[in-house]
C-alpha cells in the first residue's frame, strides 16, 4: 500500500513535469531557435502602411520587417502570434514576457532603454506635416502660424510645432489621425502632422492617393527600433537579421510596397546601432 502511494506520487511529479515542458515549447522565449510552436510579436493594429490589421490579415512595413526577422529566427509565418501593442503599453508588454519583441513605430529614447532593450533601428523617420496636394502656401514650417492644425488627443506632435516653430498655429482637436484625414480634405484643417513614416502610411490608402502630400519639414528624428526584454539574447540575432534584410534588398521592397503610393521620400536604411539625436 505504501508502495502504491510513492508510485502515484512519482507520477504525478513526472506528469506535471511533461506538462511543464510542453507549455515551455509553445513559447518563442529569447532563444530564437525556431524549436517553439509560435512566436509572439507586438505591433501597432490601426496605423495604415505600418501596422494594421484588416480582415485579410495584418499589413504594414512593421509587419513586413517583423515578418522577415520572424523568419530568420526560424518561424514560418502561421507560427506568429500578432498582439496588439499601444504605444503606452510597450514597455509593460516586454518586462512581463506577453511579446518576444516588439515592432511598432518604437522610437528609440534613452528613457525607454532605461527599461528595455533595442535592436536597430530598423528606419529613421522624421516628424513632418501632412497638407492637401494642391496646398501651395505652406512652404515652412513658420507658415503654419496662419494655419489650422490638426492635434490629436495624447499626442504631443501639434503642441511640439505650436510651442517650438507656430505659436500662432490654431490647433484643432480631432480623436485620432484617421478622423484628421477627412478634415485635412474639405479643408476643416489645413496640415496633419506626426511621424513622417505614419503620415505616408495613411496617404498611401487607397482612397487618398494623389491627395495629399508630405511638406518635407524634417522636425525632429525618430529612430525606430525593434524592442525586446532588457538582456535578452534575442537582440543581437535581430540585428543579425535586420542586416541581412537590408543587403538582400527586402528593406527597399518593403518601403517601395507600403509607403510608395504617398511619395514617400525615406532615410537609406540606417546602420545597426546608428542612433541620430
């Protein structure tokens, strides 16, 4: 009887220890290795041309880039798990282990790398203003003063020109980019600005090409990097694969295929590490 007892008990022990170890192949982790079931990545779900999901699937250059890195870690695309990652949410996603790295418009600042670590970058990007493609009297930055700018609820980009470059600029709110757009049209407003790389995302929709266009203005640099867990092994074998991107000529086809219709005139591929302040 005792004997019986010991028995049932050892295999409940190795049972419990299978279980752990199957659960342990579902996740990506930092090995990178391609052993595990899926690999779970972050990215933005409503910024056309950089991270969107559709009814099709998910789109986007991040997408395409995450996509490319997945694969050179050794996961096919159906082992990818998509999660959504708000811009606030990142650094919590990646301390607590819901991601294995994160592609999302994720600029690079030394407060975030305070928390968490960066490969890349992956693009430099730029704040800019978005106006109507046959807005002629806007040519500066200094000629926003007489304009009507879009500002966006949790967004500093209008307020940054307003405080910096426009004090006269007439800010008006909107909920979000998307919503700006309509307005930028029937001239409500009269420039959208954020992010140069979000600008042309939404540009290159299909119901606004040829429409609108990118004033060029270069306001500020933003180095989009991919994040992972602070001292993960993962971020040299992204930067492996981030390089080897670019030199197979993937990176140019991705800008080309996402951001071409808007006329986007985008930075070379930036060197792994080459952090532009």
């Amino acid at each position: 009887m005792k004997l019986r007892k010991v028995t049932a008990a050892s295999a409940t022990i190795f049972a419990l220890a299978l279980t752990a170890t199957a659960c342990g192949s579902d996740d990506g982790g930092d090995s990178g290795s391609g052993d595990g079931k899926k690999i779970t990545i972050g990215i933005k779900f409503d910024q056309p041309g950089l991270g969107q999901k559709t009814p099709q699937g998910y789109t986007g250059f991040d997408v395409d880039i995450a996509t490319y890195v997945a694969k050179k870690l050794g996961y096919t695309e159906d082992q990818i798990e998509w999660k959504e990652s708000k811009s606030a949410d990142r650094e919590t996603m990646l301390q607590r282990g819901d991601v294995d790295f994160i592609a999302a418009t994720y600029s690079i600042t030394p407060k975030r790398e305070e928390k968490v670590d960066f490969a890349g970058p992956y693009l430099l990007a730029h704040q800019d203003v978005l106006l109507r493609a046959d807005d002629d009297k806007i040519k500066s930055p200094e000629d926003l003063n007489s304009a009507k700018l879009c500002s966006v609820t949790g967004s500093t980009s209008a307020q940054n020109v307003k405080d910096k470059l426009a004090p006269k600029a007439q800010l008006q709110p909107y909920p979000t980019y998307s919503a700006c757009l309509p307005g930028l049209q029937n001239g409500a407003v009269d420039a959208l600005t954020t992010d140069d790389s979000i600008l042309a995302g939404y540009a290159a929709q299909s119901q606004f090409k040829g429409k609108f266009k990118l004033a060029g203005f270069k306001l500020t640099n933003e180095n989009y990097g991919i994040g992972v867990k602070k001292g993960s092994d993962l971020k040299a074998k992204i930067n492996d694969a981030l390089e080897a991107m670019v030199a197979e000529g993937a990176w140019d086809k991705a800008v080309k295929d996402n951001f071409g219709p808007a006329n986007y005139k985008n930075e070379p591929a930036p060197k792994i590490g080459d952090v532009k302040s």
